[in-house]
C-alpha cells in the first residue's frame, strides 16, 4: 500500500503525532539560491493543502528569516492547532552596537552553505543554560507565538565545532539540558532531543539524559546506513528519530546532472557512481529515484517523519507525489541484491 503524507505517526513517548512527511523550512532561509517570501508562504501553503502538519525550522536559517516566515504563515492559518512545529537551540543571533561588542567570528562551519537572503545577524554559538533559554524565547518573539513543541539542539558534534566542541559539550551537560529538562517538566515544550548530522553525538547525547526525538540529517539515505545501530537503539528506548536530508543535499532528488550536491558539497565520483546505480534499478521498475529516496527511511521502525524541503510549490509537491508513488517490493529487494542496499526491518503499522 503506498504511503500517504498525511498520514500520523506517535513521537516517541511524546503525547504528539506528526506527519509521516514534513516539510524543513531551510530552504525557506536562502539555501543556495534566494527565495522570496511570495513563494515561501506559497510553499508552506501547498504543504499545508497536502495534509503536511509537522514543520522543522531554525533560527541558523535564513539567519532567523525562516522563523519570521514560518511564524507568519501559522498565525494566519486558522487550524493552526493541527501544526507541530520544533525549532532548534544552541545559536543566538545578534548586531554589533555601541557598547556590546560580539565575540570574535568562529570559523566558518564546513556544513554551511550560506544563505542567499537571510536576515543581518550573525550567530553566536551558546548552548548553556542561559543560551537555550533565550533561544527558546528569542524564538517565540520571532515567530509569534507561545507554543512551541519540540526543540532541538543544533549542530552539537565535532563535525561543526571541530577542536571547539569540547567545551561547547561541556556548556550543554552542565547547563543547556537541565534548561530543556525544565522546560520539558514544566509543559512549556512537549520533548527535546539533538537535531545534527552526525549519528555518535546523539549517542553520546542518550548516555546524558532522556532524549524524546531526535533530528538526524543525511545519515540515513539510499546512499548511507551506518546510522541504522543508532536508529536500532532509539527504537529500544523510545526515542523517535526524524530524518532530514533524505536526499542528499540534492543528489538523489536531481540525479547527477551537473553541479549535483552530496552532503552540502559537490558529489565525489563514488557517489555519483552509486547514484547512478541506484537510478537505474528504479528505472527498471519505473519509479522514479527521488521516490525511492523519500520513502526509504521509514522502513525502519525508530523512524516517525521524513523531512523534505522547497523553495516552491511544484518541487514541494513533486515531493508528495514521490512520497505518495506505490513502490512495489521488489524494487526493494533487486536493490538488496545489487549490493546497493542493506536489508531492511519490515515497515511497521502508523
């Protein structure tokens, strides 16, 4: 039976329910090319009209522009009630002015790709306890509005911060997850959990605290699966997972034309190989990879919603269309046998 995007999925242990699909609002922020906010609200309303109600923003995106749009769209929606929505923690946003001087510029993150009309402020990375409350406030303000209900811990891991990350980790441990954990206790958010792409920090993350979903981009795809121990131990505590970057950055959306993205860069030739493997079994069975791509994560059972993203309404409902294609089982299998596919859980009941 082929999948629905509308369709429900329980959070983990959370009283939520999400949407098995989702819409990530990075692309919202400028991702690579400008958007306008014509077609950002336009693309929020196609998801919304697709029976999509679970959205994943940041203030990093579109540094806070992607709040500002999210924000504005809900608000005018009248169901609005029907909306999840997390955000993220662990950057706060500022100007220089007169008598506050912002610290030294950290350098640049190799996983950003830079925003083509964001907003101007710069982000200063603070996951203490007084960095996350404010996060979660500044976020409010931003998007106007006082619910709010899973917030994720951004980018923590020595894949952003490199040789900086331990004392960052250490702001998180002695402060930034009593905060959530308050947060949490008190209703004013419905869980927390990290939202990266790199698996061993959310691993690292479960052995400090109780974690209710996590957001892991990239790492489980067609092209990649040594994320699936990490998924296996989420689903044995109960924390949901949430997959982003389902396509790659770009490749298995778009195949590999020129210029194809993998992982925020250009595609290396091995990838581009392995795509085009990929492409080619799907095509033996008429389905088109991008299909494939969206779908793939949620065989495994930890996983409650893939995240896709849009800077406008055809591409947003090319996604449901590929989230909604039936994919017969034995596209699965020859994938399997190509070598080009680890063997998958059987998909569970939503």
């Amino acid at each position: 039976m082929a999948m629905r995007a509308r369709d429900k999925r329980r959070l983990g242990a959370t009283k939520l329910s999400v949407t098995a699909l989702s819409m990530g609002c990075a692309s919202l922020g400028g991702l690579y090319t400008p958007v306008s906010a014509a077609d950002a609200l336009a693309t929020l309303q196609a998801a919304w009209n697709s029976g999509i109600r679970y959205f994943d923003v940041a203030p990093m995106y579109g540094l806070t522009r992607a709040e500002h749009l999210l924000g504005q769209f809900l608000r005018e929606e009248p169901l609005r009630d029907e909306a999840v929505v997390s955000t993220k923690v662990g950057r706060l946003f500022a100007n220089d002015r007169p008598g506050h001087r912002l610290p030294p510029e950290p350098p640049k993150n190799p996983l950003d790709p830079g925003w083509q009309n964001g907003l101007p402020f710069r982000e200063i990375f603070d996951y203490s306890y007084d960095g996350i409350m404010r996060s979660f406030d500044d976020s409010q303000q931003r998007m106007g509005t006082d619910h709010l209900d899973i917030l994720f811990i951004h980018d923590i891991g020595v894949l952003t911060h490199g040789e900086r990350n331990a004392a960052l980790w250490r702001q998180l441990t002695s402060g930034g997850f009593r905060a959530l954990s308050e947060l949490r206790e008190a209703g004013l958010i419905a869980g927390f959990g990290l939202g990266v792409n790199e698996a061993e920090v959310i691993a690292a993350a479960m052995d400090e605290v109780r974690l209710d979903c996590c957001l892991l981009a990239g790492r489980h795809s067609l092209l990649e699966q040594d994320a699936v121990p990490l998924l296996d131990r989420a689903r044995r505590q109960g924390t949901a997972i949430v997959i982003g970057g389902v396509f790659n950055s770009g490749i298995l959306a778009t195949g590999t034309a020129a210029n194809a993205k993998f992982n925020y860069k250009d595609a290396p030739a091995e990838i581009v190989r392995r795509t085009e493997e990929l492409a080619r079994v799907c095509a033996a069975f008429n389905v088109p990879l991008g299909a494939a791509a969206v779908q793939f994560p949620l065989f495994h059972p930890a996983v409650a919603s893939v995240l896709v993203g849009a800077k406008h309404p055809d591409k947003l409902l090319q996604s449901v269309g590929w989230f909604e294609t039936d994919i017969p089982e034995e596209l699965w299998q020859a994938l399997q046998e190509n070598g080009l596919l680890a063997p998958m859980p059987v998909l569970t009941e939503t």
